[in-house]
C-alpha cells in the first residue's frame, strides 16, 4: 500500500482533471423531480456508471420504481468494508432569471478571494459524491487498491423524496452488505471547521386543494356572496401556528424531546446568534417558536412550512375574479420521535374541520421520513474524528442538521447499519436555490479527507 503522503500528494496535482471530470457530472440536468428530464437522469447514472468501471469497480445501473441506481463495488476480503451513498440527481433550476451563469454550465469563479465551483448539483451532491469517487481514484493510482472494500450506491431521486430506493434496498440487502455506510451529503460547521453530523430531521410533505364553487366568478356578481377558496386556505395556514410560533395541530409536538439543560449550555457556547444565522440571509429576528435558540430552531425542533401556494389570477394586471380552486404545498420538519403517518392523519382532520359545508379538500400525502441520530459510540467515529483532525488542523464537531436525507434510516432499519454523515458543504453554498456552488477548498480538502478517512478505517 502506498504511502498516505503519495495519495494525498496525487490528488493535489490531478486536482485539474478531477474538477474536469466532476463539470462532465455537472452538466447532465439530472432534476429528478421533473419527468421531463428523465433521460438526463439516466445519462448522468450512466456517466457515473462509466467513471466507476474505469477506477476497476464492478460497476450496474440498476432500475428502480423512479430513476436508476448506480451500484459498484470492489471488495477487499480480511479488510472492513464500507457503503458510500449519494445521490446523482439536482433540484430544479428556477427561477432560472436569477442564475448570473446557466446553471449547467459549470465552472470556476472567484468571489472574496475564495475559489468556488458554480452550477447545480455542485455541492448537492454531485460535488460531494465525488470527493469519496476522487479519493478513491487516488487510492487505486497510487497503490493499485483502496485500503477497505467499498461499495457505491448512488441514486437519482433523493430530492423526490427517495422514492422508490427503500424497495431496491430491501430487495438487493446481500449486495449492499457493510460494516458502515458513509454518505458525503451534508456540511462542515464553518469553512474551516470540520463536521460530523450526529442527527437529521425527518420530513412530512402534503399538498392541499381547496374547490369552492364549480367554475372561476366574476366578483361583481359574486363578490360578498360565493366562498373563496383563497381565504379558506390563507386561513388553515394562518392557523397552523399560534402567537408563539408553536404548530397548533392536535398530537403534533408527541414524539418531541426537550435537550437536557447541559446540551442547551453547550449549543448556546457555540455562539449561533440570530445575527450569524440569519444575517447572511438579510435578516435578524428569528421566526417560530419563541423562547427557543436558533440552532434549536433549525435542528432539535419540528417545524412546519408553506413552500407554494398558487390559486386565482396571478398574470400581469387586474382579473377580477374568485377562484374555484387554491392550493398549496405544506411540509413538515420532524424529529425525535415524531411519526409522519401520525400527522398525516392529524393534519388531515385539522385541514377538514375547518373546510366550510359548501367546499371540498383534496390531499396528496408524500412519502415521510422519520428523523434519524446517529449513535455516539459508533467503532468507527473516532478513526473518522481523527482523519478529519488531520486534514483540517482542527477537531471535528458533532452536530445536529436540519435537513433530511430519507434513506438513512432505512439503512438502519433494513441493512442494520448506523451512518458516517461527513459533508464539506458550507451553508453559504447555496444548495437548491440559484447560483449553488462549491468552494473549491471543499472539493479538494473534501477528497483529501476521504483519503485519509479511508485509511483510518482500514486500520481499525
Ligand atoms: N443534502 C440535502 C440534505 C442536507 C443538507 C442535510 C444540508 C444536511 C445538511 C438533501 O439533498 C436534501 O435536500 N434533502 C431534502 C429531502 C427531501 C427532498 C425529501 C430536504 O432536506 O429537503
Ligand atoms: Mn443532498
Ligand atoms: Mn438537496
């Protein structure tokens, strides 16, 4: 085996050709959530398919009730084994007028001195799923093998809620046999610190349409008599929370832990104030619940959001019109022990009760995911710890995420493995919004750490 120094050294001068190799990923428009662009989402599977047999894995694209999976592996008998995870597939693009560059055309830009990757999927997750994929290619060019056995999944439909991917996993469990899953899908807790994230909040998504009458009205004729189903619904979503920011919905807050006051001293020394939060985004007091910190908010506590409401005229000038119908999408943020089916069914009755006699409500309920905590005495967290100390020169943090990343749990439930969430997005990265990037510090100390990280693990 080589040296470690070699490997890392491989990497700082291939650094031009992997960032040419991650734009080839880039510029495939793999949205998953948009069946339009199903035929890129299978390109960019086989693209990585490609990349993946080149590097000598035993590489399959293999179908799935959405978009394909990609599955590769190259097994190392007598050493652990670990099963990286990613997903191939990006959000949707709009609005796309906000974009200052075509967002599938990736490159590098400078901003404040820093280097940073431009395009959609370039920190989620293409960009992170390939630091592990460049690790490795430094590993098998420098001394013919990796250091542990590795399986890859990566899937194309993580940002639909990875639908379809727990069926594949429970119907292919003995490919995907492992002493630990490490997923790259997640951030560092600032630029220069390092991160392993110990918790993820589950998601519960629902889209809700009011009808009231059967046909769109001229409001002089109407107006102050017919129902309107935009006030119905502006008002279920008003009720949704009370003037302390709590959701009001029956049964909700069940399943929800309180931290214990030394983990709440703890988070409140890490110094996140509403300022540091939210100053970034332009603005400075905290919404929801109050009386809570802000990493409480956006970590250790559920939340409930509007993300679109669309109903009426909404073009350019006057229609003086009531609509027939209103919609919205409506999603849920969980964690601890908060059951998604539990409050699909406590938001459906919320929503009934207050439809009026002469309307109607039609749901979709999308697939949930659970939160998921990773357990603290994991074998393999210290050797990861380490690695990461190594490469950044600074210890790494345990901490909460916000997000969710729904097949984590499955991996749990079905394959019996806990998961290594290390991500080296930043969360000024702009993920799903326009102009996403990827400084180029991630890219490279990412793959670095992945070198490293995999050498940790193959010595125990
Ligand atoms: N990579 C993110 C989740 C994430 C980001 C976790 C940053 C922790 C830190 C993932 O791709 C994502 O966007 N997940 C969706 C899941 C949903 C579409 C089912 C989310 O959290 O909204
Ligand atoms: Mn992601
Ligand atoms: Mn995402």
């Amino acid at each position: 085996m080589a040296a470690l120094d070699a490997i890392l050294n491989d990497i700082d001068t291939d650094l031009e050709n992997a960032l040419e190799r991650l734009f080839a990923f880039l510029r495939i428009p793999s949205i998953s959530t948009d069946p339009a662009y199903a035929g890129q989402c299978r390109e960019a599977a086989a693209w990585l398919a490609g990349d993946l047999t080149a590097l000598g894995f035993a590489t399959s694209v293999e179908e799935t009730s959405l978009h394909p999976v990609v599955l590769a592996h190259k097994p190392k008998p007598g050493a652990p084994h670990v099963l990286f995870y990613g997903h191939y597939d990006v959000q949707p693009v709009d609005p796309l007028d906000l974009w200052t560059t075509p967002p599938f055309e990736p490159h590098v830009a400078s901003e404040e001195g820093r280097k940073k990757i431009v395009g959609r999927g370039s920190s989620d997750d293409k960009g992170q799923v390939m630091t592990f994929v460049e690790a490795c290619r430094a590993h098998i060019a420098m001394s013919g093998e990796l250091p542990c056995g590795v399986t890859i999944l990566v899937e194309g439909a993580e940002e639909s809620g990875s639908q379809g991917l727990p069926e594949w996993v429970a119907a292919n469990r003995e490919k995907l046999d492992c002493d630990v899953v490490l997923v790259c899908d997640t951030t560092m807790w600032d630029r220069a610190t390092p991160a392993i994230t110990s918790s993820l909040r589950g998601l519960a998504y629902f889209e809700v349409k009011v009808t009231c009458a059967d046909r769109d009205l001229h409001s002089g004729f109407f107006g102050g008599a017919a129902r309107n189903p935009i006030h119905v619904l502006a008002k279920i979503i008003a009720d949704l929370h009370d003037a302390d920011g709590r959701v009001t919905i029956p049964g909700f807050y069940e399943g929800v832990r309180e931290r214990p006051a030394e983990v709440l001293e703890q988070w409140r020394g890490l110094g996140l104030t509403p300022e540091k939060l939210l100053g970034p985004i332009g603005l400075k007091e905290p919404a929801g619940e109050r009386g809570r910190l802000p990493i409480e908010l956006v970590q250790s506590r559920p939340s409930c959001d509007a993300n679109g409401i669309v109903g009426g005229y909404t073009g350019e000038g006057t229609k003086t019109v009531i609509a027939s119908t209103a919609s919205a999408k409506i999603s849920f943020r969980l964690v601890d022990d908060q059951d998604p089916q539990a409050l699909a069914r406590n938001f459906e009755a919320f929503v009934r009760e207050r439809i009026p006699a002469d309307c109607s409500v039609e749901f979709i309920t999308y697939k949930g995911s659970r939160a998921i905590s990773l357990p603290f005495d994991m074998p393999q967290l210290g050797a990861a710890k380490a690695a990461l100390a190594e490469e950044w020169g600074v210890p790494a943090v345990t901490v909460g995420a916000g997000g969710s990343i729904p097949i984590v749990g499955d991996f749990k439930r079905i394959l019996g493995r806990d998961t290594l969430l290390i991500g080296f997005g930043l969360d000024d990265d702009r993920i799903h919004s326009p102009n996403e990037k990827y400084d180029l510090t991630s890219f490279h100390k990412g793959t670095r750490s992945w070198a490293r990280i995999l050498t940790a693990l193959s010595q125990g």
